[in-house]
C-alpha cells in the first residue's frame, strides 16, 4: 500500500497549486482528480488574472493588493501563458459609477500595484473614441483605460500539474474519492479508478495512506468532508453559477469593463480565441446538478448587455459555458460577497484542511498558506525547489 505525505481532492487551480507548493517543500504528493485536469470551474473563469477592480468597491483592499501582487509574479513565471491586456471603462450619463468615483478607484488601483509597470491608467481623449470597435457613443462622458492581465485558465492549470508533476507529485486522474478513515498515522483513503461506481467487484478500487488531506474539491467540497470519517463540519455555502457566451464576431483587441443595465453587477467583453467572449453571471442554485450547464435567462442576460453597448455589432451565440464557485451563505447578493479563500482546518482534525472559495489569480497565496499550515502539523521536509521562480509554461 502507497504512503504519502499529502493526498490532495480535486484536480482544479487550488488543487493543482497545492500540489506544486506541497511538493517543492519536498512532501510526497498524491493528487486525485475524478474527471480531468480543469476540468470544471478552472476551465470556466473569465479568464482573466486580476487584481479585482469592482472589490474595490466592497472594501476588500487587502484581496485587491494580494491579488495585484500575483498578477504581477505570474507574467514573471508564466509569460506564456499570463499576457498584459489593456481594458477599457465607458461611463455614460446614466452611469452608476461616474467619471470622478471611477478615477478614485482606478488611482486606489494603481497604489496598490506599488509602482508595477502595469499600474499606469488614463483617460482616452475624445479624438479616440472612434478606435473603440462599434461602442455605443450616445451619452457617452468618458473612456478610461487600465491594465491587467488573461490567461487560458485550463492550460494554466494544467501547466501547475505538471510542474508539480516534474517535482515528485502523483497525479491520477478519473480517480473518484470514495473515503478516508482516520488512523493513529493520518488516514486510509479509498479511491475508485474510471468513476466505475456501479462496479462491485474492488477491481478499480486503490487503498493509500496518507498523513494529511487537502480537499479542494471546489463546489464538492463539503460531499468530500461527509466521505470522511469521523465526520468533519464544513461551512454552510452557496453555489453561484458563472455562465460566459462566446459570439461569432471577430476578437476585439482589448477587454471591455461594462456596467449592467439590470443590476450592479459588471460584465466583461473581451477576445478569446478568435472571437467575443462575454460574461459572468452569478446565479445562486438551489442545489448543486449533476451537470453544470448555461441557463438560458443566463445567455439572455449577457446577449442584452452586450447589445446594448454594441447595437451595431452582429450577434450570434456560437457556444457558452458554465462554471460553479463556492461563497459562504450569507444574506448578500452574490457580487456584494467577499472572495477571500477560507481555509477551513478543524480543531479536531487537523491533518485535512478544505479550501472554500478562492479567485484564480491567487491560487500561489492560497497554496503558500495551505503549505505552512500543513507543515505545522507534519514538520518541514527537505526543500527541493522555490515556487517563486519555477516558470510555468
């Protein structure tokens, strides 16, 4: 029976930076991801690597720092992957947020960045507008335009897979947790190769040990404490659904920041592979289905956006997406939540820590913190690499 140091749940960004981190400490790594790399949520984003702009508006000035700071290390360490992208904030009469409070945010924004190269913003000069790609100029006051970042999220995950891979790690995919037991060394850990539940024979089945459990099983994380025995409390959350479109139009060569014409939310125009992409929505579900697709008040919600600000432009839904994120249950709407990752280790059991939540762009922060965590429980191994340099490509 194989002992590791570290089983790792979920084969998503949070899942993948873990392992890297945990194995570059020098831990003996198992990852098991019951579907494929990136497959869910982390193949769903908005594709982009960003400081977080609209938090500004909740506060969460910390996240926003944090965040800019990882921005900043990832097109160091991935610039392959993570490219500069300019974007682009229309304000109108009707706006919401007007020309002064956005010049306030975007100069708190560029404080934040702490001299970065990508920290500069302006406002484009009415000479300009005409480079704007068919936006809506009627009642048009003011453009600005700052810089962040886009990525291929799944390729990004995958490229820390196989980092983490090139470090030790073992990586199994369609691997489906089935439980873990707690044992006077950590825990037994069952596990089904193929998914093949409906198997009763243990063909599929693999038994490991492990000194340590990191769920990060994303909208499943709380199904995975409730395979774990005795049984661990999780966080009450809600599921929110982030659908994008993609349209048949040519790509733009920037990114849009728009506000919605139907709530407070924002909403992001951009190219993507060729085309336009669009999104996200934040649809809170009443419970989590065995498949995650669009809505179609989803499609229709972000078509009526986009027509808005681009009534010349032809519009034709080629495909959409939809990914789940997790957010503590509160009684705020969805877009008002903080996006801070909570990482859940119980007084009880502290060899299996569970990550709730989470963004993207700082999954290396996340993982660093998971990794100090479990060395206070497990004691330092011998490094064998720095995260901070090792290039992701």
């Amino acid at each position: 029976m194989m002992k590791y140091d570290i089983t790792i749940i979920g084969g998503g960004i949070a899942g993948a930076g873990v392992a890297q981190a945990a194995s570059a400490a020098g831990y003996k790594v198992l990852l098991l991801e019951q579907g494929e790399i990136a497959e869910q949520t982390s193949s769903c984003s908005s594709k982009l690597i960003h400081g977080g702009l609209r938090y500004l508006e909740t506060g969460q000035l910390n996240l926003v720092f944090k965040a800019l700071r990882e921005r900043r290390a990832l097109l160091r360490l991935a610039p392959d992957l993570v490219k500069p992208v300019a974007f682009y904030i229309p304000v109108y009469k009707n706006s919401r947020r007007g020309k002064w409070t956005l010049r306030a945010g975007l100069s708190l924004y560029a404080m934040l960045c702490i001299l970065d190269p990508l920290s500069r913003f302006k406002q484009l000069p009415k000479s300009e507008w005409h480079k704007l790609e068919h936006l809506k100029h009627d009642n048009l006051q003011a453009v600005f335009q700052y810089w962040d970042a886009q990525t291929d999220d799944a390729q990004l995950t995958r490229a820390v897979v196989n980092n983490a891979q090139q470090l030790g790690a073992t990586i199994v995919t369609q691997a489906a947790f089935i439980d873990g037991t707690k044992t006077a060394n950590g825990y037994a850990i069952n596990y089904q190769l193929n998914n093949q539940f409906e198997n009763q024979s243990n063909t599929n089945t693999v038994k490991v040990t492990t000194a340590f459990i990191v769920n990060a099983a994303g909208p499943w994380v709380n199904q995975v404490l409730k395979q774990i025995t005795p049984s661990i409390p999780g966080f009450d959350i809600d599921w929110v659904q982030g659908t994008h479109i993609i349209l048949d139009t040519p790509a733009m060569t920037h990114v849009y920041y728009l506000e919605s014409l139907i709530d407070d939310r924002v909403v992001f125009v951009m190219p993507w592979q060729g085309q336009t992409l669009v999104g996200t929505t934040e649809t809170l579900l009443a419970n989590l289905p065995d498949e995650i697709t669009p809505k179609q008040q989803e499609i229709d919600y972000l078509l009526t956006i986009y027509q808005h600000y681009f009534p010349q432009r032809p519009v034709k839904v080629v495909d959409a997406f939809a990914g789940v994120r997790v957010l503590p249950k509160q009684q705020q709407q969805a877009f008002d939540r903080k996006r801070q990752s909570i990482i859940y280790q119980g007084m009880t059991s502290p060899e299996v820590i569970s990550l709730y939540g989470g963004k993207l762009t700082t999954f290396r922060a996340t993982s660093k913190t998971v990794v100090a965590l479990i060395e206070k429980t497990l004691g330092k191994r011998k490094k064998i690499a720095d995260v901070n340099t090792l290039t992701l490509d």
